[in-house]
C-alpha cells in the first residue's frame, strides 16, 4: 500500500457474552448513557452500534442482545468485527451463551479480550472462572497465550481505562488500518421501517467511504442515499471506514447482513454473490415458514420492529405454528383483514398499534398481542399451543358465551349466558375466539346480579370475574375445563 493512503480507523469492537451478564450496562459505563435501564425487561433485544472517544481515538462497539434467539445477530456481528470483548460475569462464569460466543469468535477468527464484570460482588473467584475459559480453548495471557483479560466494577469504574486501553494496543498491533482509494462498502447490521423516516438501515463502513447523495447499490436495489445520521442522531455528510451510521433513502428496508456498494461494479461478481448469499437466507427462512405439509396448531401474522427482530423470532418458533404473513412495520388494517379471512392471530413485537387499529381488531373480533420482552412472546406462544394441543385430551365441563362486557373498578366483566353444561367458581376455563384459544385463566367470582354464587347452570346467565387480565370481546366463548 502506498505512504500516505492508509491511516489507523476506528477499530469494530463486538461485545459478546451471556444474557444478564452486563454487556449494555458495561457500554452505559464506556459512552456514560443509560441504555440498559431502557432495555425493555433488562435485556438487549436488538443490536446495536455506537462509538467513543479514548485518549484522542475512535472506537467503535457493537452491542447483541444475549437471549438465544438473537444467535443469528451475534454471528453476523462477530464477522463485522475486527476483534471481540467476551463479557464473563465474575458471579455467574461461562454459561450456554458464552460457549457460542466463544464458537463465533474462533469462527471469525477475530482477536479477543475478555471483561469479567460484577467484580464488586463478594465470593467471585477469578481463577475457577480462568479454568472454565481455558477448558473451552482460549489462550489466555498468563498461561502463555495472546487473549488478555480485564476485571470491571461498572459500579466502582474499576478496569474501564484498562479494557479501552488493551483495545487499542491490540488495534495497533494488528494495524487497522483504512485507505480511503478503497471500493466503499458497508454491511447493514439491523433495518426497519420508520414511520417518519420510513426505511432505515444501520451500516458499519468496513472500507471507503459513503456520502449524502451518493448513488449506491444493495443487493438488487439501486439507490440514492438521502440522509446520514451518526449513532446519536445528528446529521452527517460523509461516513467513512470503521464508523456505525443510520442510511435514509432505502426503497424498502434492507436485508440484515447484506452489503452495500458506493456504486455498481461493471462485472457484477461481487454483487451477484451477495445476491445468492441473500437468496440463500431467504429460501431458508421460506422453508421455516413452509407448513403446507403439516396441520398447524396455531396460525399468526407476526410484525416486527426490525429485520433483525423479525429474523430472530422466525427461526425460533415452533414447527406447528404457521406463519401466515410476516413483516417490519407497524400493524396495519391490511393485517387485521387478512387475520380475519385466514383465523389468524396477530402477534406485535416493540410495536404499539394505533388507536383506529385497535378499534377495527375488536369490531372484527381479532386479537392482537404485542410484546416488548422476546421470551414473553416465546412462553405465551409455548403455552397457547400446549392448551391447543391438550384440547383434545382435555375433559369440558361446560360452555358459555360472552354476551355483554363491562368494566367495573377497572376490572374486565364478562356478562355470559351457558349454552352446555356448568360453569362453575374456581373452575380452570380456556377463553376461545371460535377455534382460536386467546388465553386461559380461573374464575375468580361469578355473580347472579348482585348475588354471588358458586354455578350457574344451562340457561342461566351470570357476570364472570377472571384472575387474570385477558381480552374479552362479545362471542368468544368461555369453556370449563375443570
């Protein structure tokens, strides 16, 4: 490479690690921001990008959410990389997430230093959690090898300096460099779709540089950029090698792990692999979704906030689920129509439907569930599906239909009417929008008027107190199962 070309960037930092072990909140510690306390149950469920300042140097750090559905987004972040920090939390040692983080590293083949973090905790000991690394393989400092390791008290700041300051000697000894001669080319690391500014993707730049008005090409699209936005949301004219960035101007949000070119090479190699590689992702994805060939329990339209979101959640559904639609973006009346053609249940991850589309899913009688924790939404769905499958099994009592809902003392009523059987207090009931169960719960209280009473036979009308807070619209029916 020629004198004056090449300059140091900022090096790509993964942080990878187990769920709970403090991978955000030793970030919060590092950019001195509050991220974690904002994660939606305590855990990262998206990844992200960010970057510091230490002693006069950039440093860019990816963060990936722990929980094992994300384990797509955590290989794809370590092949970003230039080298990897593996948080280990003193308290807790190696766990199943750590073991693949470990894998995606020898993987990337990326250079690694290791925080042990919650160092300020009593009872850690430092040389079992050394020996757990050792067992999975990694060449630790002080047994000979090149993998250095750092303890951290975010609490106390202890190690901070220290982690930033072994990041930097690694950067310089493998000499990160940047030669802005070089074809630009970024990999989208997350997508979604904006309501404001609609199609948005967040890039790491691994060489060249892009800027406002650039025509560039992903994939099969070819556009031009509109706007560049730094990873706190202040405008940017150009983004070179090394740094995260958010690109307005999509025509649709693009696939996660795709690349993006500064402009279209005349023989097409280079995008034409990147192509296959996303035709590959998306014939696999089809063929999770593919349920042609099996009787499905449950049928659901799921919508997500992110492609990485969206991706993560497909591939960890169950078998007998069929996917009737899916998507990034919020839910629109398309959904809630197609819900009712197909018997389908619509499922929202980070999103908040609008008002009118809460409205039109109770005139059409279709429930909308949205979560913002992913092992909520996994547990929910384990648990629907369970009582489906038990249906059969299960012994009914009676039947009743909901004729009338009201609230009172803010709590859900339901007026019912017994069409079989008995309904009964205590009883474990399953609450059904015609074949589709919408939740289970027990009869709290069950009132004739103002009377209370512990049944209420065939014929007979009564108000239903549930214990737990479900949906419940005119028409569904409330089935005694014991």
């Amino acid at each position: 490479m020629k004198q004056g070309l090449s300059s140091f960037r900022p090096p790509v930092i993964i942080i990878l690690g187990h769920v709970d072990h403090g991978k955000t909140t030793l970030l919060d510690a590092i950019r001195k921001t509050n991220i974690a306390l904002k994660e939606k149950g305590g855990i990262t469920q998206h990844i992200g990008a960010y970057q510091v300042d230490f002693e006069g140097r950039q440093i860019t750090f990816i963060d990936t959410p722990g929980h094992e559905a994300f384990m797509k987004m955590r290989e794809r972040g370590s092949q970003v990389a230039d080298m990897a920090v593996l948080v280990v939390a003193g308290n807790d040692g190696v766990q199943p997430q750590t073991i693949e983080s470990i894998n995606h590293i020898k993987t990337a083949e990326i250079p690694c230093i290791v925080a042990l973090t919650k160092m300020d905790l009593p009872g850690i000991n430092i040389e079992k959690i050394k020996k757990q690394l050792t067992n999975h393989k990694l060449k630790l400092e002080e047994f000979g090898g090149d993998i250095p390791i750092v303890p951290i008290s975010v609490k106390t700041n202890k190690g901070l300096n220290k982690l930033l300051e072994a990041i930097l000697l690694l950067a310089d000894y493998f000499e990160i460099k940047k030669d802005d001669h070089d074809q630009p080319s970024a990999v989208v690391i997350e997508s979604s779709l904006s309501k404001n500014k609609g199609p948005i993707a967040t890039i790491i730049v691994r060489s060249g540089e892009f800027g406002v008005g650039d025509n560039v090409t992903c994939e099969k699209d070819v556009f031009k950029i509109r706007a560049i936005l730094d990873w706190q949301g202040g405008q940017m004219k150009k983004v070179s090698a090394g740094t995260p960035a958010e690109i307005l101007g999509w025509p649709s949000p693009p696939v996660v792990g795709s690349t993006l070119f500064n402009r279209i090479y005349k023989d097409n190699s280079i995008i034409s692999k990147n192509i296959a590689v996303t035709d590959n992702i998306q014939s696999s994805e089809k063929s999770n979704q593919d349920h042609s060939d099996k009787k499905s329990v449950l049928k659901i339209i799921l919508k997500t906030d992110t492609t990485g979101s969206l991706e993560a959640i497909v591939g960890s559904l169950p078998a007998d689920l069929e996917i009737i639609s899916k998507g990034v973006g919020n839910i629109n009346e398309s959904d809630v129509f197609l819900a009712k053609t197909t018997q389908s249940l619509i499922i929202g991850f980070n999103l908040k439907p609008g008002e009118n589309i809460i409205q039109l899913a109770r005139t059409e009688k279709i429930i909308i569930k949205t979560y913002f924790v992913i092992y909520e939404l996994f547990s929910e769905i384990k648990d629907v599906i369970s009582g489906l499958q038990q249906g059969i099994l299960e012994t009914i009592l009676g039947e009743a239909k909901i004729i009338t809902t009201f609230n009172i003392k803010k709590k859900n009523i339901a007026g019912i009417r017994v069409i079989s059987g008995r309904i009964a207090k205590g009883d474990q009931v399953k609450i059904m929008n015609k074949n589709q169960e919408v939740g289970r719960a027990k009869i709290k209280s069950l009132r004739s008027g103002k009377e209370d009473i512990n049944r209420s036979e065939q014929g007979q009308e009564a108000g239903v107190l549930l214990n737990k807070d479900i949906t419940l619209l005119t028409d569904y029916s409330i089935i005694s199962i014991g």
